[in-house]
C-alpha cells in the first residue's frame, strides 16, 4: 500500500507519494485510531489546504478522500476523521 496527495482541481495529479511501508502503515494506524467527528462545519471554506489522499491497497483498489491540512481532517461528509498533529506534519513533509 502507498499514500498520495493529488490535487484537488483534477483528483488526479500526483503531488507527492509516500511509499516507506513502515510509515504508510504508521499512518494508517492514526486514521482507524483517530476519533469520528459526524458533525464536520466549514467544510466548504477556503480551497487552499485541501488536498486528496489517495491509499493505493495492494489489491489494486484504490481508496480517495478529501483531507484539510487546517484543521488536520479526513473528510467524507457528514463526517470526518480528526487525525492526530504527526498525520499533518507527515503529510506536508510529503509535499516539500
């Protein structure tokens, strides 16, 4: 499995990839931990700090979800997950 951001103008433009399995699996861990917000706000704000994660499974499946650097949010309206500061700073890491 890896993690890319794509941009949000197309969903598909890769703009960074994060492919370090130990750390893939570190990210994935924070996402099933992170609590469930299921009364996200705002969503429609500013398009700036939205990007797409992308998690490419090892089946060939590919699974996409809007993320907000600000305020550190996997979002799939109603709901979105509240992820944990070292998700964000992996995250902006990727895309310097």
């Amino acid at each position: 499995m890896y993690l890319c951001t794509v941009r949000p103008y197309d969903g598909k433009t890769e703009l960074a990839a994060i492919k370090d399995q130990s750390q893939v699996d570190s990210l994935v861990r924070m996402v099933l931990d992170a609590p469930v917000d299921q009364n996200i706000r705002d969503v429609n704000q500013d398009n700036s700090d939205l990007y797409f994660l992308a998690f490419h499974l090892k089946d060939g499946i590919t699974v996409t979800r809007a993320y907000r650097l600000q305020p550190n949010l996997l979002i799939s309206v109603p709901w979105g997950i509240k992820l944990p500061r070292e998700f964000r700073t992996a995250i902006e890491d990727a895309l310097r």
